[in-house]
C-alpha cells in the first residue's frame, strides 16, 4: 500500500473519530443539560456497561467505513458483543471502539474517547484517539509519528525524560471489569507492590511516584506516547481498546509488550492477548526493557481468555 493511501485512510479516520466524537459530545451535553434520554443498558456483567451512544456511534462508524470502503474488515466492541462473529485477516481492517471509557461517560469524566484502528496485513498501521470532551485527538500512522491535534509531535517531552528506575515512574493501571477476587486480589497485589517499599518479604516493591487511572485504555496509551506517564499495564482490555492507541505509542517511540510475568518476552503485544504492558519513549530502548523487566517482577499471573469463563477469570 503506498504512503498517499495511507495517508487517505489516516485523513479519513481522523474526520471520522472526530464526527463520532461530536454524537458522543452532543449526548453528554445533553445528559448535562437534563434533556439527554441515554437509557444504560447492562451486559451480563454489571461492571462491564453499555449505552445507547455506544451502540449508535458503532453504527455511525460502521456505515460511514462500508459506504467508503465496501471492501474492508471491521471488528467493533459493540458488534462483537452482539455475537456477530469476528475474523482477523491480512485484509485491510478497521477496529474500532465507538467509546473507550463508557463508565466514565455515564459519570461525566471527562476522560472518554472514541478509537480507530486500521491494520494492514495484519500490522496496526494507523490509530486515532478522540477525546471529544477534552478535544484531544490523538493520531499516528507506521512510519510517520504520532500527533496531539495535528500538530503536537509527541512525546511531549523533547528529548525524552531519562528513564532509569521504576521508582521514579508514573504508573497507570485499570481495575477493569472483571470483579472475581482472585483477579482482584492479584491486581492489588501488584497495586500495593508498585506503591510500597521494598523489604525482605517484598523484594519487587518499587515505591514508585505513583499510579494513576483514566478508565480508558485508549488513553492511557495516548498518555504513555505523549509521556506524562511513564508505564501503563493493564489485563483484561480488548483489541478494540488498544488497536489504535498501540500505533500511537510505538509512533511515539514507545513500546508496547506483552504484560504477563514472562520476563523473556520483549516482542510488540500482539493486540489480541489482553494484557498489555507499555512504556514511554526514552533515550534508548535499554532503560525501556529495564522499566519492563522491573515491572514484570511484580505483575502477577492473571488469565485473560477471550471466552467468558463461568464465576470469573481465574488468576
Ligand atoms: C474500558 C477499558 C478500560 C477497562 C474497562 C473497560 P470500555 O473499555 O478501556 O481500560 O479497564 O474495564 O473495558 O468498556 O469503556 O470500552
């Protein structure tokens, strides 16, 4: 595929976040306003929610990205919670989360976003991030770095802060949906190991600078390539949280590995396997994989498979 096509598809991606973003925007406007009618509607899980607005933006997207590209792929959070069966294929593939921090919608805070992912032979090759209530559009295609806005090169910091030691990082991390106690309990865990001191018994312990959440994968990830955190790690996401938050962060010169304990595995995460470990830019890749390493010491073993498992995923 030439540069000028993908430059098509990032251009047409960027004006399609950026129109879902408004629908997301008018609906939390008119929430606010006391006129909004946005029924929340409920999967199975009561921590895993839904709306209207995500399922109306996931048709707007879909319609806008099959009248323009009939020949295209698509997998969607919505559609694919519907049942609707979903195939990964080397064909040119739109993934899309019509809003990535859905709880946070229903709330009000303020940190939602839609996200457009677009791989090519299987390679995620272009992402936008648009958060229409803070009007941040992230955005990044293979090859040609990552923007804030269009015109803001990221990271934002030039050159990179130093990356030296766990103890000096910015964490974020998500509870997520998966309430069983044993992923809890894990997840605390390694909460209280990224916060604590080390001693005898906690040898992992980072006492690092602190952790933050956003409830959104997406930004999270736009958060790491823009650098104002350092680590983001987080089990139980899905490609369509990811897809176009991992172009955004390897564009930015960060990296994004495989978040379980395996402390060998410094490929790029594929964006199916739901746990997910990503570091900012540095000056070299080295303190990188050490961040990694470190936080791999701590991060415990927690299954994530793609089908439900009765009673919650074991850890
Ligand atoms: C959300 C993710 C977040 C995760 C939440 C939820 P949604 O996606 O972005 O990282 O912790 O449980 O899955 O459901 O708002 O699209």
């Amino acid at each position: 595929m030439s540069q000028q096509e993908i430059e098509e598809y990032l251009q047409f991606a960027i004006q399609l976040a950026q129109d879902a973003g408004a629908i997301i925007k008018a609906a939390v406007d008119s929430r606010m306003a006391g006129s909004g009618s946005n029924i929340e509607l409920k999967k199975e899980n009561p921590t895993d929610l839904v709306t209207e607005t995500d399922k109306a933006v996931e048709e707007f997207i879909k319609a806008r990205l099959f009248k323009t590209y009939p020949s295209h792929k698509f997998i969607g959070e919505e559609t694919f919670a519907s049942g609707e069966k979903t195939e990964f294929t080397q064909e040119p593939t739109w993934i899309v989360d019509p809003i990535d921090g859905t709880t946070n919608f229903i709330h009000g805070y303020p940190f939602v976003a839609v996200s457009i992912g677009f791989t090519l032979n299987k390679i995620p090759t272009i992402g936008v991030v648009f958060n229409p209530l803070l009007n941040e559009l992230y955005s990044a295609a293979k090859g040609q770095g990552a923007y804030l806005n269009n015109t803001i090169k990221l990271p934002l910091f030039n050159p990179p802060q130093p990356l030296t030691d766990l103890s000096h990082c910015l964490i974020a991390t998500e509870a997520g949906s998966d309430r069983s106690k044993l992923v809890i309990d894990a997840k605390i865990a390694a909460i209280h190991d990224m916060l604590r001191k080390k001693d005898e018994h906690h040898p992992f312990a980072a006492e690092s600078h602190s952790i933050r959440t956003t409830g959104s994968a997406a930004l999270n990830l736009c958060n790491v390539a823009k650098g104002v955190v350092d680590v983001y790690w987080e089990v139980g996401c899905w490609e369509w949280d990811v897809a176009a938050g991992m172009v955004i962060v390897a564009e930015s010169g960060g990296l994004v590995l495989e978040g379980h304990s395996d402390k060998t595995e410094t490929d790029t995460a594929n964006i199916f396997c739901r746990k997910y470990l990503a570091i900012r830019a540095a000056l070299d890749r080295e303190s990188q994989l050490h961040i990694a390493s470190q936080m791999k010491d701590l991060i415990p073993a927690i299954d994530a498979p793609r089908a439900p498992v009765p009673g919650g995923y074991k850890a």
